[in-house]
C-alpha cells in the first residue's frame, strides 16, 4: 500500500489567486507537514510567491485544501 495522497488540482486556484501552480503545490505540501497558515501567510506576501495583501493570501489559504 502507499500513502501517497491523490492529486490536487491547484490550477483553478492558481488563476482565481494568480499565484504560480508551483508556489501552491508547494503551500499545500508545507500546510500538509504542519505549517501553520502565519508561516504560509507569510511567504504568500513575498513578490517571488505572489506578493498578496495579507486580506488576498488569507482567502487563498481558506480555499486551499489541507489534506
């Protein structure tokens, strides 16, 4: 058996949000190891990772799944 998780389709997310599908994918796998959305918050607010207004990166972080 593996434990590996099913695909997430960021892409819809990616251009509600225009934030990199990469920089997503990588969010996602940092929220599933247990950061906390501050720390996400965070490197959403870098220009190289968005460059979203704390407000724009929260929403994102409520859409993006967890598991």
């Amino acid at each position: 058996m593996h434990d590996t998780p099913d695909p997430v389709d960021l892409s819809a997310l990616a251009a509600t949000y225009g934030v990199p599908e990469a920089v997503l994918e990588d969010l996602y796998a940092r929220r599933r190891a247990g950061a906390r959305d501050a720390e996400l918050m965070h490197l959403l607010a870098q220009p190289d990772r968005g460059g979203l207004a704390p407000e724009r990166a929260r929403a994102l972080l409520t859409e993006l799944p967890s598991q």
